[in-house]
C-alpha cells in the first residue's frame, strides 16, 4: 500500500469515529429523533447544513453561536448515514411486500 493512500484511510477512519461519537452524543440528548423524519425532510436538513457552511466561509466574521464549520460537515455526514439506513429500510420493505 502507498504511504499516501495508508494516510488517507488512516485520516478518513479517525474522521469517521469522530463523527460516530457526534452522533452518540446527539442521540444521547436527541434519541432516535431522525427515524421520524421522512428522507425529504433529511435532505433539508443537509440542504440547511450546506447553507450554513456557505455562509460561515464567506462572512469575515468569526461565528457567535455556531460550533464552525467543521461541526456543520460532521453533521452532514452523519445525516447522509441516516438517509442511507432509511433508503436501506424503505428498500426491504418494498421487497417484503
């Protein structure tokens, strides 16, 4: 393996349990709050996500409340995850019918 490709999947995994221990925390607070959401409502949320980003890159002032932009992509991440578990759900449904 390259030492180039061995750093990339070493960054990727530690990016990956960060953003798992997120999601413990939040579901910790949260629950199970996103199982009620219906996928459109989840690509809002990541369209919201995105919106934040966008304006925290251009703004040339530090952010008051938010937690930064890397929070923000965490949680992108993290609901790209439960869209995919609820497309995986809605999909053996249909196979189960």
């Amino acid at each position: 393996m390259k030492e180039g490709k061995k750093n990339t999947v070493g960054e990727y995994d530690k990016i990956l349990r960060e953003v798992r221990e997120v999601m413990v925390a939040k579901n910790t607070d949260y629950g199970d709050s996103w199982r009620k959401m219906r996928l459109s409502s989840i690509t809002d949320q990541i369209i919201v996500k995105v919106c934040r980003i966008r304006k925290l890159e251009e703004s040339k002032e530090p952010p008051k409340i938010s937690e930064g932009v890397d929070a923000e992509y965490r949680d992108i991440i993290n609901y790209c995850i439960f869209a995919l578990i609820k497309l995986r759900e809605e999909q053996e449904r249909r196979r189960n019918e």
